[in-house]
C-alpha cells in the first residue's frame, strides 16, 4: 500500500495506541543510564514556517547539530539550529508525501516519498534536487560517512533495505542491501561506529534489526510494544554518539534507549508524548516529534541527576590503594574511554586518569589518602564520552586497612 491511503492507515495505527497509555506517562527514568530533562520545543500545529502537520515521521540531525523534519503533510522538510530556530525548508510536489529525512556528510539534504518510490537530493549548495528509484515505495533514510544512501523499501512481496554506493559520478543505481528476514522494514539508521540499524515495523514483539556495513546481521533488539498480526506499528528510532539505540513508544507514551545488545538502559517523556520519530545531536540531545501538540520535543541530559555508576557497594583500600570494580555499561562506544575517577568522603580523598573499555568492566586503583578503619565516601566518574563529560556518582562503604 503507498501514497496518502498509507500514511492514513499508519496515522490509525499511531493513534490507536492512545487506549494503552496508562501511569508511565509521567516517568523520567526506568532502568538507569541517567536522566533527561525538556529543554525547548520546536514549532506547532500549522503551515507556516516552523509549524507542522500533525502527521510527521522522519527526523534526522547534521553533525553540526541542526535539525531537519520530514513534515508529510505539509509536503516538505524543515531544518532548524540546535535551539529550534528555522532555517530553511525543502519542498516537494503536492501530494509527495515526504515519508523520511536524512543528513549527508557534506551538508546535502535527503528526503524520501511513497509517491514515485524515489529518494530526493537537495544539495547542500543549492541548485536542482536529484532522484534516486527504490523498487517499491521509499521510506526510512539514512547516509553512512562516506555518502552511500540506504532506504527502506515495501510493496507487494518486497521488504528490503537497498543501498546507493556512492561513486565519482554520483550514485550507482538502488541495490538490495539486505532483505531476508525484513518483514516490514521502516526507519533507517546508521551508527558511529559504521553499522546500520533498521525498525522492522512487524513481529511479536516489532524489533530493531543490527546489521554490519556489508549486510549480516549483527543481533536483534526486541522492543517493548506489543505484537502485531497484518498491521504494521509505526515507530522511529534514532541512535547517539556512543553508539547506543533510542526508540520511540507509542503505547507507553516515552522513548526507550537501548544498548546495541539490547539492554534497556533509560526512558524518557514528558506529558502525553506520542513520539513518531527520534533524532539525536552531536552532543547527546533528543529530538522527539510529538504527534499530540505537533511540535518537536527537545530533550538534553540533566546534569543535575547524574545516572548511578556500577560499582559495588563496599571498597577496601589497601596500602594506600583503593580498588572499584566498575562496569561501563551506557557507552558502546568508541571502544576504549578516558575517564576520571573520584573517591571522597570523610577522612578520604583520591582521584586517578584512566582508561575504560566500553561495555566491560574495569578495576580502577585510586590511590587515596585515609585513616584507618570505616567510612562513607562518594566515588564519581567524569567519562569523556564523545567529546562532552557525562558524570556517574555511587555512594559507597570504604574499609581503610
């Protein structure tokens, strides 16, 4: 099914889940991983610039940290700063639904639409937009570090994700990246680390499928919605700069950031969100659009509640030295992370540089300056994650021998 009877029906599927919110509208935080707070919002209902149809899918960020849109119903996409001032727009024929949005490394904007099974290049330095054919319907988007494009693509017995190398004359035509084990494939993203993910909209429960950059599946996250029999669930997803997966849930009324194994690590909303895609910035911030006040919801981590470090709750020091095991679990990566890591407390000080190895544990030594016997002390972790501090704190029993 393409054009606007397909938007149509997916709008039903969205909506629908607003039977099935219930007390986890007003959560912060579930698992750990720390906490997130709104910083802004972008835009309303409306058709003027910096408004939107109620009915917006893609969302994708540059690694300068603007913001783009794919707004459907208004037949465009729509780039704003970090802090949601609008900046440009991007139109599209009427009636081409403009189903995603993705970012190019050399500033190109790309959109995809149902209607002509297409994805469109705007360059970055103007002049006419370019077309690339999907073999059915063109809807999740995303452009890897080197300019090859992928696009998810469904009609009759097609479900696949197909790929457009990038060449010196361009792009070479629409090749099937990967296909078995699709069955209906939507948003489309790519990873820091150079792997793609990819929203399979079907299943019991729907999934984030991993993919390495040739195509073979590197695992599954199951996401927590409820199944679906013929329908498809409409959900974004969107992944950070330590590499970990963030999606939206409509039924629960959040987002959910997972890490690449699967693990849930943290959920976020504010109010009756009813989030259709998910983009996140260089820096860490969440951009969810919000299907109920049609607008942009901007998330950014709060520093103030700093996520709980995974150490145990009792050390001994020993010579001088006190030993943390600690485990790096919400950063997936680079694969190895400076850190700083603290202990302070009554009668106790120490500080040590060290280096981490991402989704491992590591035993740190500090060596502290302590009297004899017990006390309480705060161990902090300042982890240089991706070019900005993100501080873990645990409260701890300290033996001093």
């Amino acid at each position: 099914m393409s054009g606007p009877r397909a938007f149509m029906f997916v709008i039903a599927i969205v909506l629908g889940a607003t039977c099935v919110a219930g007390a986890t509208a007003s959560q912060q935080a579930t698992t750990g991983g720390g906490s997130y707070k709104v910083v802004g919002k972008i835009g309303k209902m409306g058709t003027a610039n910096g408004q939107f149809s109620q009915n917006a899918y893609g969302m994708a960020t540059d690694k300068a940290g603007n913001v783009y849109v794919a707004d459907l119903g208004n037949g465009r996409i729509q780039a704003f700063s970090r802090q949601g001032a609008f900046k440009a727009k991007y139109t599209f024929a009427p009636g081409e639904f403009v189903y995603d949005v993705a970012a190019g490394p050399t500033g190109d904007v790309w959109g995809s639409t149902q209607v002509g099974s297409q994805v469109r290049r705007f360059p970055a330095g103007g002049g006419a937009p370019a077309n690339l054919a999907t073999p059915k319907s063109a809807e999740g988007l995303a452009v890897d570090a080197d300019g090859n494009v992928y696009a998810s693509t469904n009609g009759d017995a097609t479900h696949a994700v197909v790929r457009f190398a990038k060449s010196s004359a361009g792009w070479d035509a629409a090749k099937t990246w990967v296909g078995g084990g699709l069955q209906e494939p939507g948003d489309v993203e790519v990873s820091p680390d150079g792997t793609i993910y990819v929203a399979d909209r079907r299943g019991t429960p729907p999934s984030v499928k991993h993919y390495d950059a040739s195509g073979k599946l590197l695992g599954t996250i199951r996401t927590i919605q409820p199944g679906t029999a013929g329908a498809g669930a409409q959900y974004g997803i969107g992944v950070d700069p330590d590499c970990n997966v963030w999606a939206t849930n409509g039924g629960q009324r959040r987002v959910d950031r997972f890490s690449p194994s699967g693990k849930l690590l943290v959920s976020v909303t504010s109010g009756d969100l009813l989030g259709t895609d998910i983009a996140v910035g260089p820096r860490g911030d969440l951009y969810v659009f919000d299907i109920n006040t049609g607008s942009v919801i901007h998330f950014a981590e709060d520093k103030a509640k700093p996520a709980t470090a995974a150490v145990p709750g009792a050390i001994v020091v020993t010579k001088g030295v006190a030993k943390v095991k600690y485990m790096l679990s919400g950063v997936a990566c680079p694969e190895q992370v400076d850190a700083t890591a603290s202990l302070a407390g009554k009668g106790i000080v120490g500080k040590v540089n060290v280096k981490l190895a991402a989704g491992k544990a590591t035993v740190i030594s500090i060596p502290v300056k302590a009297a004899a016997g017990s006390t309480s002390a705060t161990f902090k972790i300042v982890l240089k994650t991706n070019g900005r501090p993100t501080t873990e704190t645990r409260n701890v029993k300290v033996s001093v021998r």
